[in-house]
C-alpha cells in the first residue's frame, strides 16, 4: 500500500508543477493547447492500451468491461453535472478545484490497480497521467487566480489534491489486493470509461478551442509515444 501511494502520490504531483509554471506565464494560449492536445492523446492511449485492453485479457466475458466504462462515463458526467450547478452560484475556482479532484480520483485507482499484478507500476500509465495533469494544472491555476484566490491558496489546493490521489492509490490497491479477474477488470474499465468522459468533455474542448488545426498534430503524437512506452513497459 505504501508504493502505491507513493506512487499515486507522484503521479498527481504534476499538478502543483502546472500552478508553478501558471504564475510564471511562460505557457499560454498556442502552447498551453498543445500541451493539453499532447496530454490528452497520451491518454486516450493509456485508456485503449493499459485500461481496457486489461481489463478485456481479465475478464472472463466482456460484460463487466462494457458495464465498469459505462458506468464509469455515467459517474463522471452525473457528478461533473452536479458539481456545475452547485458551483454555479458560488466562486469559480471552487467549481474547478472540486472538478479536478473528481478527475483525479479515476487516475488515482489506475496506480493502484496497476500494482495489482506485482510487475511495478505501467510506465505508460504513470506518465499519461503525469503529462494530463500538468495543462489542468496549468490552465486551473489561472482561473482559480482570476477568481480572486492566491498562490499560496492555489499550491494548497493542489497540494491536497495530490496528497487524496497517493491516499486514493493505496487504498484502492488494498481493497482489491484479493479481488477477481472480473472485479478487477470492471475497475479498469470504469477509470477509463470516466478519464474518456473527461478527455471529451474537457481537455480535448480546450485543446481546439480556439480553432488551431496543430492541436491534431499534437493528439496523435501524444498517442504514439504513449503506444510506444505500452509496449515497452
């Protein structure tokens, strides 16, 4: 359990990294969409490779890899949907520091179940989350600043967001330290059924936003390095 939340811990640390380099302002607009389009392509490869691809070599039947994604989409957008309208009428930045710990959670669960196998965590995996968070950091950072809230107050927050993902991590890799194929398979294939609703709903969104054609280029070589480091790992 320590090494996957250790892990885990590390994994979500690249969202301080992106609130550090949000006050810098070295990386806006054209960039910032870049590294967004990179990070979302590295996983959508995570999600087809290390996700449901291991969860449809576990499961003894492919139901509970269609009803883990679909119930993992659904958790996402119903949760994602009541944070909104609740966040509606208080402070922006509290909406979006609620949303990325909600995105968080799914990414967090993929460390520890990663473990499970006893062959390390997937390198694939550890980065694509790594590269994902570093935009959301970077571009919630700025929204939580525009909202009124300081640096200090801004590191914090993500700083407790990375210390839930290492708590997340280690607890999901001890509750189903003796789990089955299928449980585990429906687990897999739930966190990629939420990261795929997040990618589509967000990221992806605010990679193309602005109608730049190179964000593209960007998805498909995040894709091919991520593809790359799955078949390495």
């Amino acid at each position: 359990m320590i090494e996957a939340g250790a892990w885990g811990l590390l994994a979500e640390s690249s969202l301080v990294l992106g609130a550090i380099l949000s006050f810098t302002g070295w990386i806006r607009d054209q960039p910032l969409r870049l590294v967004t389009a990179f990070g979302a392509g590295v996983l959508i490869s995570a999600v087809a490779y290390d996700l449901v691809g291991e969860a449809v070599l576990k499961a003894a039947t492919g139901a509970s890899v269609a009803a883990g994604f679909v119930v993992g989409s659904l958790t996402f957008y119903g949760v994602t949907s009541l944070i909104r309208r609740w966040s509606s009428s208080r402070s922006e930045g509290t909406g979006i520091f609620i949303g990325a710990t909600l995105d968080g959670i799914p990414t967090a669960v993929v460390i520890g179940v990663s473990l499970l196998a006893g062959g390390g965590v997937s390198v694939a995996v550890l980065i694509a989350i790594l590269i994902s968070n570093l935009p959301e950091g970077l571009s919630s950072s700025t929204e939580l600043a525009a909202a009124g809230h300081g640096r200090g107050q801004i590191i914090g927050a993500w700083i407790v967001v990375v210390v839930l993902g290492g708590l997340v991590a280690a607890i999901s890799f001890g509750a189903l330290g003796g789990a089955g194929d299928d449980v585990i398979a429906f687990v897999e294939a739930f966190a990629a059924g939420a990261i795929l609703t997040m990618l589509a709903d967000d990221m992806i969104p605010t990679a193309y936003k602005a109608g730049d054609k190179l964000p593209g280029v960007a998805t498909a070589a995040g894709f091919a390095v991520a593809a790359l480091l799955s078949f390495n790992s």
